[in-house]
C-alpha cells in the first residue's frame, strides 16, 4: 500500500469514527432524555420533613410539613423540586389543596387555615377558624365558590368564601357548618379527609375513628352515611374524588381503597384495596393523569432530622 492509498484509507475511517461518535451522543442524548421523563415511582422529601397532605397542579406536586408549617413544591416527572413556603414559628401544614394558582392549607391544632401564591409561595391569607389546642383543623376541599376544611375534634366544618377567580373571602365572612345527621364524633380522630362533587352541590368526608363515609350537604352540614354494603374503611385519611371513584387513604393499613359510588352519593361499593411496598403510613394522595400519588407520613418512624420522607406513584 503506497502512501496515497494510506491518505484515503486513513480519511475514510476518520469519516466513520466520527459518524459513530455523533450516533453515540445521539443515543445518549436519547437516553438522558427517556430517564428524565421516567415519572420516578419514589420521588424523595426532604429529610426530617414529616409530611402529610399532598396536592398537585399540572405535574407539579406540594407537600406540607406537619411540625413546620413548610411547603414542599416538586415535579412528578423529574421527581426535583424545592422548598416553595419556608417554615415559620407556629405553623403546621396538614391537607393540602391547589385551586387556580393558591394553596390552602389546614393548620392542624393552630386552629387555622392558610393561603399562599402556588407560584412564589407568598402568603395570601390567613383565618383563625378555632381556639388552638382544642381543634384540629385536619383537610380542605375548594369548590368554585369555597374552601372547606373538617375538625377532627368538633363536629363542624368551616367555609371560607371565594370571590372571582378563586380569590380568598374576609375573615369576616367565614362560617362555621354544624354536622349532623347521621355522623356522631367519638373519642379519637373524627372527620379527616374531604373532597367536594364537581358541582359544589355535595362533600364527602370520612370518619377516621369509625371508618364511615358520609354525603354531606355543603348548606346545612347534613350527613347521610354512604352505605358500603356492611364494609368500612378505617383509619381512613384523606379522599380524592374522581367522578364517582372516590379513592380513601387509609394510613395504618398502608392501603388506598377506591369506592364506586352511586349517583346519589347514598351508596358505594369498594372495587379495590391498592398497597404497595413503598407506601409507609400514607396519609393523603392526588392524581396526575393516570397516575396517583401518596405521600408517606410514616407515623411510627422515629421523626429525626435524617429521617427519609417520599411520595408514592400508584395506578390510578
């Protein structure tokens, strides 16, 4: 082989290499790109957070911190995210909502309630529904018209109005809603989770203590018991309905139960019992598309500031 036959020769495997280099990065780009779009079945919290309601907006996720007051914002698909509302002295964060770029949070035995901008974390809002220490303001549910949060240790809800586009009422104009009816509170924790029918015109809450769940008519806080065919649902947590699926947390069984109920909400019939071995005393869930996600309290877990906390994708 004489010297020009080595020229081309070294020309045309350079040509190649460098063919095969670019396919190579293609394909890693490729693969970088399926891994970030993966959806993460575990999505890691923050350590030592001691979360307990979740919220979602698009593929964005919000957890609040039980001793802290802090919400958490995160992605589903990246599984990344950050702290959006910093810790504050006297806050907690129990039930979660998002409703047209807000948060509304439950603030457990403050007795109060708290908006914040979902995009900056601003706070918007505040209301002092019940004298701290005999209260536990535990979940909220947000029709076009109101939030509504449940107490835990007095049989009442608590509305707080919402003007055009979702904006918060006065302190002023919240009210409180008698329950009655069929739901009688006992020692323990009573209503917990509460979700609201997409006409505003009814509320589901279930009774942790007795594993009910109750119709409950927004207006006069009338609760009929949703009749479950002799089954209850104990230690039930938080609720999210979907259509007529209603899906029921329940946090010491490490269970999420979807409920098939009738069109008058009178009736339903438990159509599924969902576990899973990253659930760890979940305690509320919301819906991405056909995904769920549950965020894990893990109540009974040392609460350390290394403790491991996550959320949990599930099939919807």
């Amino acid at each position: 082989m004489n010297i020009e036959e080595v020229l081309v020769l070294t020309a045309r495997l350079s040509k190649r290499l460098v063919l095969v280099s670019a396919l190579v990065v293609a394909v890693a780009a490729g693969t970088a790109g399926a891994a970030g779009t993966a959806f993460p079945k575990r999505i890691a919290l923050p350590n030592g957070f001691q979360p307990e309601g979740i919220a979602t907006d698009g593929e964005q996720f919000f957890v609040g911190s039980i001793p802290t007051g802090a919400v958490y914002r995160g992605s589903v698909r990246s599984g990344k995210g950050a702290v959006l509302v910093r810790p504050r002295a006297g806050r907690s964060a129990i039930g979660v909502e998002a409703d047209r770029g807000r948060l509304f949070v439950a603030g457990g035995q403050t007795g109060k309630a708290y908006v914040y901008d979902a995009r900056t974390g601003r706070p918007l809002a505040s209301y002092a529904l019940a004298t701290a220490g005999s209260t536990f303001v535990n979940d909220v549910a947000v029709s076009k018209t109101a939030a509504y949060f449940t107490d835990s240790f007095q049989p009442v809800l608590y509305r707080v109005p919402l003007g055009a586009g979702g904006r918060p009422g006065a302190a002023s104009a919240v009210t409180r809603i008698p329950l009655a009816g069929d739901i009688a509170y006992q020692a323990g924790f009573n209503a917990n989770g509460i979700d609201v029918t997409a006409d505003g015109k009814a509320l589901l809450i279930v009774q942790s203590n007795t594993g009910k769940v109750f119709a409950v008519d927004p207006a006069t806080g009338a609760a009929t018991t949703v009749d479950l065919a002799g089954e209850t649902v104990p230690n039930g947590d938080g609720l999210l309905l979907v259509g007529r699926r209603l899906h029921v947390v329940q946090n010491q069984q490490s269970t999420v139960t979807t409920i098939a109920l009738a069109a008058d909400l009178r009736s339903g019939q438990i159509v599924r019992r969902l576990t899973d071995p990253l659930l760890d005393v979940p305690t509320t869930v919301d819906r991405v598309g056909s995904r769920l996600y549950a965020v894990n309290a893990r109540f009974g877990a040392s609460a350390t500031p290394s403790t491991p906390y996550w959320v949990t994708r599930l099939p919807a």
